[in-house]
C-alpha cells in the first residue's frame, strides 16, 4: 500500500527556453522509471498556455497530446503534475478570472490529472487597484485564489503552492521576518504544499538549518525545487555533473525535491541518474557510510550507462518516427567542401588589379573530407607552376605546431574527423569535467583556467625582449604551456567526435556548446603559441600584457562565485573565464555568435605563422590569382609575384602578427596584420621596394607587362594613411586570405587571434580597408565590431576604412 504522503522525488520541467517535444518526455518517463524517481511537473515557462495565455483552454488536438502524455506517466508508476502560472496578468478580485482559471484546471483534470500547481515565481509584487481594495496584501490575494482552487479541485493529495518570495535572497527583510511568508504560513490551507528553492534561486548547497528556517515560517515541509543544473539563464553554459550539495538526511525535512535541469534534454542524463542515486540512498536505511550518497561515484555509474546511450542511432529531438537522415546531417555523398576556391575581387577595375580572396560566406551544407576532396586539393597544387615537394608543407608547418605543443606529436589527431567516430569515455570525461555545476567547475576545467592564469602572469619570462630569464623558468613556463595546448586540442577533438557521432540528439542539444568552447580554445591555444617570443615585455613603449590584464580586471568567475552569489553573476562559463583571461575577453561580440545551421566535423587549428608556411601560402594565393585570370598560367610571369604582393611586406617585416588556419588537409588561410601602420610604412620604403624591383627589374620588352604591373601596385599599397586614422587606429587588418567557411566562427576565431596579439602587445586600435562593394567583408568585419571610419580618402583608392578599437 501507498504511503500517505510519499517523498516527491523527480523532474520539474520549469525552465524558460524551448519545451521539450512529447518524445523527449517520453523518453524522461523511461529514465525515471528506471532510477527509481516518481514525480514530474509540467510547467515550461515558454509553453503559452501556461503562462503567457493561461486563460485560453487547449484545443482538441492538444487534448490529446497531454491526456497521452499524462497516461504515459502513469503507466510508469509517476505522478503527473500540471502547473499554472497565472500571476503575471491575473485579477485575483476578478470573478471571472477565477472563473477562467478553473476552467482551465477542470479541462486538465478531466484528462485524467490528479495533481497540480499554482506558481507565482517571477512576478511583481504589485497589486491592481481592484485588488488592493479587496485584499490586504498580496499574499493574501495569492492565499484566496489558491485556497479557493484547491477546494474547487476536491482537495487532491498533491497540490503545489510557488510563492513569489521562494528562495531566502528573495525574502524582505529576510526568511523569518517575512510579512509575505508569515501569511502564506498562516492562511494557506494545511495540505497544501508549498515550494522553495533553498537560500538562493540557485543554492549551492542545502543545509537542515536552512530547511529548518524556511518550514518553521511556511508552518510545514517544503517541496524543494532545485534549480542546481537549470542553465537557462545562460546561453554559453551547460551543467553535466552529477547531483551535489544536498545530503539525503534531508528528506526528513522536506515534502519532495524534483530537479529543474537543463533546458537542452540529452544534458540531463548524469544530473536525474544521479538525482536517482540520491533519492535511493536516502530512501533505503544504511548504516555502512560507504554505501552513503557519494557523487563521484553516482557520477562513475551515470556515465558507464551514459556510454552505452551515446553509441545509439538516435535521432534529434528523439523523434519516434524515422526521419530522413540524409537532411538531419551530412554525408559522404555531399560533394560541397567545407570551404570553397571560388575567388572574389577586391580592388580596381582591371583583371590584373584583382586581388584573391576566399569569400566568407556559404550556403551549402558541409561534408566531411572525403577521397575527391583531398584529391582535388592535390590537383591544385599541381595546376601551380611552382611544384609541390612531398610532404615539405605538412612536414614544416606541423613540425612547428608541436613545438608549440600541436597535434603533429600525436601520431592520428591530425587525420581525418570522419562521421563514424564515437565519443570515448574519456571524451565524456573531459565533457562533463569542463561543464560540470554552477558553483564547480571539474577538474579539467580548473587545470585549464589555472594554467592559463599562472601563464598569463609570467609570460614576461618568454618576451620578445626579456632579459635575465634564467632557462629553468622558461622551462617552467613553456611545460605548462604544453599543457594547455594539449587540452586545447582535447577540445578540438571532442567537438569533432560530437559531430562526428552517431547520436544524433546528442549532437543536436550539445552541439552549440562545444561549439563555443571549441572556438574559445582555438584563440586560447593560437595565443599562448604565440606569446613565447613575441610578447614584448615592460620595456616596450607600446604598453605591456601586463597592463592589458589590468584594463581586463582580475576577478574570474571562479574567484567570484567563493562567495555567496548567483551563478549568474559571472557568465560564460568555462568559455567566458578563457575569454577573459584573454587582452580582449571583455569584447565579447568577438566571441558571442550563434553556431552554424550545418555543423561541421572539420578539424581545425590557428598557430602564428612559421616560416616554412610562406611556399604553401605563396601557392594557396597563386592560385586563386590565377583562377580570378580565367586560368591563365601565362598571366603572371614569376610564380612569386602575386605572393610577393599580398603576404611578402608583412611576412618580411611583422611575421610575429600572421596566423595560420590549418585543417586534416593543410593551411587553408591565414590573416596578417600590423601593429605600427606608420613604422611598417617606412621600413617598406627603405627595405621591401627596392628588394622587390632588384627580384623584378624593369629590362625592356623582357618583363612581363602584368609583373610590371603588380609592382607598380605593390608601391600603391605602401601609401600614406591620415594621421586622425592612425591616432586611434595604429594597427592594420589584412584579410587577403581569409578563408570561406560553412561554419564562419572559424574565420571569426582567426581574425580574433590576431587582435588578441595585436592587443597584448600596446595596440590601442585596428583598422582594415575594404571595398564599398565587397558587402560580404562589410557585414563581417561590422559583426565583429567595426564601424566605418573613412570613405573615400583611404589613400589613392576608393575604399572603405572600418575600424574599432582594442
């Protein structure tokens, strides 16, 4: 026989954002049954008819879907609960919306509901006229109607009662002092369960004290509603670790607990596992303490099942029926590449006057590298005039990405991502450790965040201009450096396997997420690349890292959430306090944007430039020169030329601002830049110009007339900039060979690598000059932040001169 008034112990689907799909709960249903959890409550915020239109009854189809879903829940031995949340708009003198009010609840329970709720969270405390004659306080309003409903539904055994004060920080003056909960305590009918959410909206921890505090006032047994995974006042943040901070002797103080869990579904497999494990430990009499709540062993047992669901073939959102799988992901039958040749202009009339460029942006749906891909990558480097020596590209540039701790040292990291790579169980270890809770982060987490602050605080030891460094530190410094290289990369890596797995729902609730991370760790890992011998120390008169971090602030999200605050205080999670341990983290339209429609298992990484890189990049803008020439071999003399023009100043005098996009296949583009337009200028006069015309002399009829030219461009390149430009802006863009990309934030994270540099080394501000006409480019660079500066006067050429400052 039933026990009169079980432990509720379950799942509130309380969260703004998307409501789950009916499969979803279907699914949820399976899982409760199986941990052995007993109640779910239906409440979404962003469900209209619960909220927004609680007045308007479900029409006959929708009837059907809950009066199903209800019967679903049942059949699984849970208790169903629908909840209300009229406080928003509702008359509580009104007759008529009492009236409205029942209705509603009266066509639930005809659906075959026995249990329900009223919520009143997140509204203001205010009162319309018509009520405040009538009552004489809000809580008093709030009692009336809820006492009343209770009795109209015939006193159910479980009827759930939110008050607008439900956690301590929302009490005034505080939680036994409380005009409001005094009279919820008082007036609300004695059956009536009342919910609570701890000290804050999201506690860290529950203590008996505390419970004890909020039943003395409430004058019963409150039901918690835990929000320690609800995630949905942050879009960069994810929580997959296992239930924590509230003992199982609780339950002997409390109604229930039912756990308001991540807006994204597929997440919440750890948290209600080891909510299950939570509730079984309290339930059973145990005197062995080892056989007591432990979450890092409900957190080993969630993820050996979590194992097996993974590798299923699921498809997203959990639907039941067989959905077309060749439009819910790519294949290797897509013959659209990840990125596309297809060359644009960017200055002048004239065919010669075309400068190539990869366009930034591409409709069609990504594949994963196959065989014609990577053979049509061979045929242009063979089209070239300038051979291709066997594996000279992959041997240099890689060779130098593990020295700055690449994946080049790791044998098979930097083959082919393909679909059919399942997530391995120390990937989802590195998951769950890099979104774990709200006031924790796991251990790989903290590792990263801790290494990248000791690196940041003693990169003057690897400076461009250090002195007295003695080799042990700089040994030091570059052993952790390695470490987070190699987590960085770990990132890199599980985002591919996501992508690449054959859970579809998984991938479709995760993705956005790994996504970011993946992003913030790729500017993360190209900087501290970047950062040993190219960082200038405080000698510089250009400022220093250090004063950098200084204008960044130094709180992080760990240090912050040491006190008593709401998770929400710092966002971002393990991205945002990578973003800002970085010089521009606090730009954060650098780093915020929403994830591709096609997602794309590419592997992808950014690293400063190396000097073995140039015979690669010389052939990458070669050829697209050539095809914007129609194709024509003959129509650049010297294979250098075009090189020469667009990568040469800048690879001869600031290499130490190039970075290099690589991916399975090779470098695949690059972004230059300049941090003192004005020196840059006068070493071009005195330095490049007259290397160029002794590499390209002028001999009669023998020159090629294109060669001549380009050089004569290349003089029209080194023109003077305004000095009102170059006040604020002293930094230059040059995006020559910025790549197309179906997932864009790949080309967003490049650029963003190079301000970071730029940034760190003094500069106050960047400008890039880009054609009226090349709209593309414009709406790029204005997401990133630019603004126009000048029109018109940039030089001797017509172009558009947006910039933004550092």
């Amino acid at each position: 026989m039933e026990e009169k008034n079980p432990f509720l112990c379950g799942v509130v689907e309380g969260f703004y954002g998307r409501p789950w799909t009916m499969d979803q709960r279907k699914v949820l249903f399976q899982w409760m049954q199986s941990w052995g959890l007993n109640t779910y409550l239906y409440g979404p915020k962003d469900d209209l008819k619960h909220r927004l239109l609680w007045r308007e009854v479900y029409s006959h189809e929708e009837e059907g879907q809950l009066r199903t879903l209800i019967k679903e829940a049942q059949s699984r031995g849970l208790r169903f609960v629908y909840a209300l949340s009229p406080g928003q708009d509702i008359v509580f003198s009104s007759s008529c919306d009492l009236t409205l009010l029942k209705r509603k609840l009266r066509q639930v329970s005809d659906l075959g509901c026995q249990a329900f709720a009223i919520l009143f969270d997140d509204i203001d405390h205010s009162m319309c006229q018509a009520d405040s004659e009538t009552f004489s306080s809000f809580a008093h309003a709030q009692v009336t109607v809820t006492n009343d409903i209770y009795r109209f539904l015939g006193e159910p055994p479980i009827f759930l009662f939110c008050p607008t004060e439900y956690c301590g920080s929302l009490c005034s003056p505080s939680v036994p002092k409380s005009p409001y909960l005094q009279t919820i305590g008082e007036d609300l009918l004695p059956n009536i369960t009342v919910i609570w959410t701890g000290s804050k909206v999201i506690s860290r921890k529950l203590s008996v004290d505390c419970l004890a505090e909020a039943q003395s006032v409430l004058q019963r047994p409150p039901l918690i509603w835990d929000n320690l995974h609800a995630n949905d006042y942050d879009s960069r943040r994810l929580f997959l670790g296992p239930f924590k901070g509230r003992e199982p002797q609780l339950r002997s103080h409390l109604r229930g607990l039912l756990l308001n869990p991540n807006c994204e579904f597929e997440a919440n497999y750890i948290p209600l596992h080891s909510l299950g494990s939570w509730f079984r430990a309290g339930k059973e009499e145990r005197k062995d303490e080892e056989c007591d709540y432990c979450p890092d062993r409900a957190l080993s047992a969630a993820l050996h099942d979590w194992m097996e669901e993974l590798k299923q073939p699921l498809q997203a959102g959990r639907q039941s029926t067989r959905a077309d799988q060749r439009s819910s992901a790519p294949t290797t039958r897509c013959k659209t590449p990840d990125r596309s040749d297809c060359p644009s202009t960017l200055r002048g009339p004239s065919a010669v006057d075309k400068l190539p460029v990869f366009p930034l942006i591409s409709s069609s749906p990504p594949s994963s590298p196959v065989k014609g891909e990577t053979e049509g990558r061979e045929a242009e480097r063979k089209s070239s005039n300038q051979p291709r020596q066997p594996n000279h590209q992959t041997q240099g540039s890689r060779s130098h990405a593990a020295s700055c701790g690449g994946k080049g040292q790791k044998g098979q990291s930097w083959g082919l991502c393909g679909g059919k790579d399942l997530l391995s169980e120390s990937q989802v270890q590195l998951l769950v450790g890099l979104y774990y809770l709200p006031h924790e982060h796991g251990t790989s987490a903290q590792k990263l965040l801790q290494d990248l602050t000791w690196l940041k605080g003693n990169c003057h030891l690897v400076s461009a201009n250090s002195k007295k460094t003695t080799p042990q530190k700089m040994e030091e410094w570059r052993g952790r450096s390695s470490r987070v290289l190699s987590l960085c990369e770990d990132i890199a890596q599980l985002h591919c396997s996501v992508v690449g797995g054959a859970n579809r729902a998984v991938l479709y609730d995760l993705y956005p997420y790994v996504w970011d991370l993946r992003n913030t760790a790729l500017v993360a890992k190209a900087f501290i690349c970047w950062l040993d011998g190219r960082v200038l120390s405080e000698s510089s008169p250009l400022g220093t890292w250090r004063d950098c971090f200084h204008l960044c602030g130094k709180t992080t999200g760990a240090d912050l959430l040491e006190v008593e605050s709401e998770p929400w205080a710092f966002k971002g999670g393990v991205s945002g306090e990578v973003q800002m341990l970085l010089p521009i983290g606090s730009n954060n339209e650098l780093f915020t944007h929403p994830p591709p429609l096609f997602p794309t298992s590419r592997l992808y990484n950014i690293r400063p430039y190396h000097s073995k890189d140039k015979l690669e990049m010389y052939r990458m803008v070669r050829q697209l020169h050539l095809r914007n020439q129609g194709g024509q071999e003959s129509s650049v003399a010297h294979p250098d030329i075009v090189g020469d023009r667009c990568f040469g100043p800048c690879l001869a005098l600031c290499p130490e601002y190039c970075f290099i996009l690589e991916d399975e296949l090779g470098v695949c583009g690059c972004v230059l830049g300049i941090l003192d337009v004005r020196s840059f200028a006068k070493r071009c006069q005195a330095n490049w110009m007259p290397a160029m015309r002794d590499k390209y002399p002028h001999k009669g009829g023998n020159t090629h007339h294109n060669t001549q030219e380009l050089i004569k461009l290349m003089e029209e390149d080194q023109g003077e900039y305004p000095d009102s430009l170059l006040y604020h802006f002293p930094s230059q863009l040059r995006l020559d060979a910025l790549p197309e990309l179906v997932d864009v934030s790949v080309s967003r994270t490049l650029l963003t690598a190079l301000l970071t540099a730029l940034k760190a080394n003094g500069s106050p501000g960047v400008f890039c000059e880009v054609q009226p006409t090349d709209r593309q480019r414009l709406e790029f660079l204005t997401k990133l932040g630019f603004l126009e500066i000048l029109r018109g006067e940039a030089r001797s050429r017509e172009g558009v001169v947006l910039g933004r400052l550092l």
